[in-house]
C-alpha cells in the first residue's frame, strides 16, 4: 500500500503505485546504470560550470488585469504565470540544490531569474511531481509563510508536502479533474506518459501537465510552459 494515497483501484492506479495505461514501460535499472556509465565515465557527461551568472532579473508586476498576460522565466521548470489578476508558480525551487541534503546533490549555478523578495503576491502554486527539482519542500514553506497561496498537485504528492509542514496548503487531484482558482479561470490535470526509471516511493505519487484555461489558455508540463494560446483553445 502507498504510504502517500490511499484511494480507489483505477485505470492509472492499481492500489499502490500510478502508471499511465496508455504508455510504454518504464525504463531498467539495467538501462539507468548505462545511462550513468556513459554519461560520467564514457565522456558524455558535459563539463558542468562551478558558476554561471545570469545578467537578466525579472521585477514582475504586482498584478496582471484584463486579457493581458505575462510570463516569467525564473529557472528550469519553475515559472511565474500572471494573467486575469492572479498570479501562479509552477515548480517554484529557489533552494541552492535540488536535493534532500543542503551539502551535497546538484546545485545551483545562477540565482532564479526572479529573487524571491521580489515575486509578487502568490495566488496558486502548481506542482507537477515529487522530483526534487520540481518539489522544493523549503521553497514551499517559504511561499506558505509569505504568501499562504494554494498549492495544486497529482494524487500522493500532497501527503509529502504536508508531513514536511503542515502549513503548506496542498490540494491533491487526479487527472482529468478541474479545479476553478479564480477570475474565471480554471486548473486541468492532464495525463503524463510516464517512462522514466521510477525508484519505489515515486511510483506511488502521481505526476501531470496542468492546463491553465480562462484568458488565456497555457500547457505547462514536467518541463515548464510549453504552449500558450488564447481562450476557448480546445487541448
């Protein structure tokens, strides 16, 4: 049993771990160990910068009113989202590593595109998955304590977020369910074909692309905005 959800047998879900039913398997231990030869020992693995300093900032607006929009690149998949007055994170990390440890894991080579000082008032946080580059449990608590904003995420994740604090105001849903935030707009979660190698505990939370539907309509996924489009686009 997952000691993340507990919830009903379904398509996607067979009691203790997701898997999308429509995907290919998910890759080998056998072939992550490849993976990890080539990439550190075979002279694939490209020379990673001890520092690499952006020279852009970003000093968003407090707010984004009417059918305008604004996105936000603040690093990797993490971005901010203002539009029809709110404004939403997606897989905020502002933490120096992307790591359970504060020693040792990798870590950051440029500061987020916006200081955390300078974001404006958060609304709506999404999280698309358990990884840690996309999870940031400190980044949450700090977003908790200064903005109190919701956070929207798969099946399972929730429970992760709250047993590191329970301030953290975490909302678990499936795919396929949509979740109003607001000024008309609206929170999809959208199927993931999931076919990475996924160690024990991340099979049993989910993961999910968001569609953002209202003004304006955006595709964000594992990997940050993908597509952005004006209202009533169908996905």
């Amino acid at each position: 049993m997952s000691r993340y959800y507990r919830g009903p047998v379904s398509d996607h879900f067979d009691g203790e771990r997701f898997f999308d039913p429509n995907g290919v398997p998910p890759r080998s231990r056998r072939d992550l160990l490849r993976w990890f030869v080539d990439r550190n020992w075979r002279g694939t693995k490209a020379k990673w910068p001890a520092w690499a300093p952006s020279p852009y900032a970003d000093h968003p607006p407090e707010r984004v009113e009417g059918a305008g929009f604004r996105l936000s690149y603040v690093g990797h998949a993490s971005w901010l989202i203002q539009a029809a007055g709110l404004n939403m994170l997606l897989d905020p990390v502002w933490s120096k590593r992307a790591s359970p440890f504060r020693f040792v894991g990798p870590k950051r080579v440029n500061d987020p595109g916006i200081a955390f000082a300078d974001l404006p008032p958060i609304d709506v946080v999404l999280v698309s998955h358990a990884h840690y580059d996309h999870l940031d449990l400190a980044t949450l608590s700090r977003i908790a304590a200064a903005h109190r904003a919701r956070v929207l995420t798969p099946l399972g994740n929730d429970t992760i977020m709250r047993n590191a604090d329970p301030a953290i105001a975490a909302e678990a849903y499936d795919w396929d369910e949509r979740v109003a935030i607001g000024a008309g707009v609206a929170v999809t979660l959208l199927i993931v074909e999931q076919s990475l190698v996924k160690p024990t505990d991340l099979s049993k939370v989910n993961v999910s692309f968001f569609t953002i539907n209202g003004i304006i309509s955006i595709l964000v996924g594992t990997l940050g905005v993908i597509d952005v489009a004006w209202a009533s686009r169908p996905w």
